[in-house]
C-alpha cells in the first residue's frame, strides 16, 4: 500500500527542482522581486503587533528550518522594531525551548520599551552595540557557550564589507546542520537606484559577501532548494547550512 504522506512530500521535493529550472516561474518572481523592493513591500506586515519588515516567503522558510531544527539559541544581528526577534521567539515557546539573541548599534528606546513589554520577550536577549565589535562577539560567545544547536541571521549593515566580517565572526557559532541566513542578499539583484541613499549596491552587498565568504569556508554550503523554493525572496544565495 502506497504512503499518502510519503507521496506528498516526494511531489513537492519534485515540484521545487522545477522551479529552479522554469524560466517563465522564474522571470516572473524577478520582476516581482525587483518592483517589490522598490516599494517596500517588506515594510507592510507586522508580527503579533510588531512591525517585522521581512518578505512572508522568507518567514516561512525560517520556520520550517526553525521547527526542524529546533535550536536552543537563534542569534540575529540587526533589531529594528523587533518584529523578527518577536516573532522567532513565538516559535520558540511553541517549541517549548530556547532563546533568541538580537543585537544592534542603535536599539532605539521605543523599539526597546515594546520588545520588552511583548509577551514573548521572555525568551529575548538583546545586546546594543556593534555586531563586528570584539567587545560584542565576545558576549555572544558567552551566552552561545554550551548551546547544542545554534543559527544565526544577519541583517543589520548591507555593505560587501560589513556583512564579510559579520560572516567569519558568527560562522564559528553556527553547529552542523544548521544555518547562518544572510538577509537582503537580493541588492545584488536590483538596480542600483531601486532605493536612493543606501550604502549598498550591486557589488558591494551581502550577496558579494556571501560569495567572497564561500571562497575560504567550506564548511558551508548555499541551500539551493530553499532558493528554488521561495523564488519571491529578500536572501538567494544567502541560506547557508553548515555541513561539517
């Protein structure tokens, strides 16, 4: 008798190996991806009240990693209004384990006062300042300490630079199997104008971090089949699963 469930998933393993080759799925998510970015989109959603700023595709990649991982610790450079820590650490208490780390240079005191009255601040830590500091990397090692399963998300400065250092600092807390997701990747993708006065642009980006950091680390390797999967997508080429 054959495996209803089984048969599913062999269907959608089968499905996402298409997407990476059909042109006309994959033209369309382009331009989506494109003119999207040049209106924000990101901006339009929000998480259990929290503004989250993150395409809905990407979180649902991170919670399906997330709930088959199931980490005890998920460490985030970049806090913002907080929406990504929040929501995280929701699927933490889920879960029923772990904690989130978020850091940032600028925690901003209304963003601070609502992470912190959020129901789910309870599984959140957060750190202010520079995520390349030394001063910083070693609090996070600390905490980081003896933690079986770790994964980390980038998304604070997008220059090539930044997110280089980002990448050679953090690797070494990321465990086998698991991944260090490096957001907004997709700059490498957009024309230079798509939003005016960034520091970042085609060439000077997380994606060309993302490619120069592959160079040296072998240990990592790009997760084609989430990029195949999601398509529409802030992060091609930027879910990176350690392999050994």
């Amino acid at each position: 008798m054959s495996n209803p469930i089984q048969a599913f998933i062999d269907e959608r393993k089968a499905r996402i190996e298409g997407n990476g080759i059909n042109a006309e799925l994959k033209n369309a998510a382009a331009q989506f991806n494109v003119s999207s970015n040049k209106a924000q989109y990101s901006y339009n959603f929000t998480w259990m009240g929290r503004p989250i700023i993150q395409y809905p595709q990407d979180m649902i990649a991170m919670q399906e990693i997330i709930w088959n991982l199931k980490p005890d610790l998920i460490i985030e450079t970049g806090i913002a209004h907080g929406g990504s820590l929040i929501y995280y650490a929701s699927l933490m208490e889920l879960i029923g384990k772990g904690e989130i780390l978020g850091i940032d240079i600028d925690i901003r005191e209304h963003n601070r006062l609502e992470i912190e009255n959020h129901p789910m601040f309870k599984r959140i830590k957060m750190i202010q300042g520079s995520s390349v500091a030394q001063e910083t990397v070693d609090q996070v090692a600390a905490i980081a300490k003896d933690k079986k399963t770790v994964l980390v998300t980038l998304d604070s400065n997008h220059t090539h630079e930044h997110v280089l250092q980002e990448l050679q600092l953090y690797a070494p807390f990321v465990t086998k199997d698991s991944y260090m997701v490096c957001f907004d990747t997709i700059v490498e993708d957009l024309p230079n104008d798509y939003l005016p006065g960034r520091a970042w642009s085609q060439g000077d980006n997380p994606k060309t971090a993302v490619w120069e950091f592959l160079k040296s680390n072998a240990d990592f390797v790009i997760d084609k089949n989430v990029d195949h999967k999601l398509l529409i997508s802030v992060a091609p080429d930027g879910y990176l699963k350690r392999i050994q």
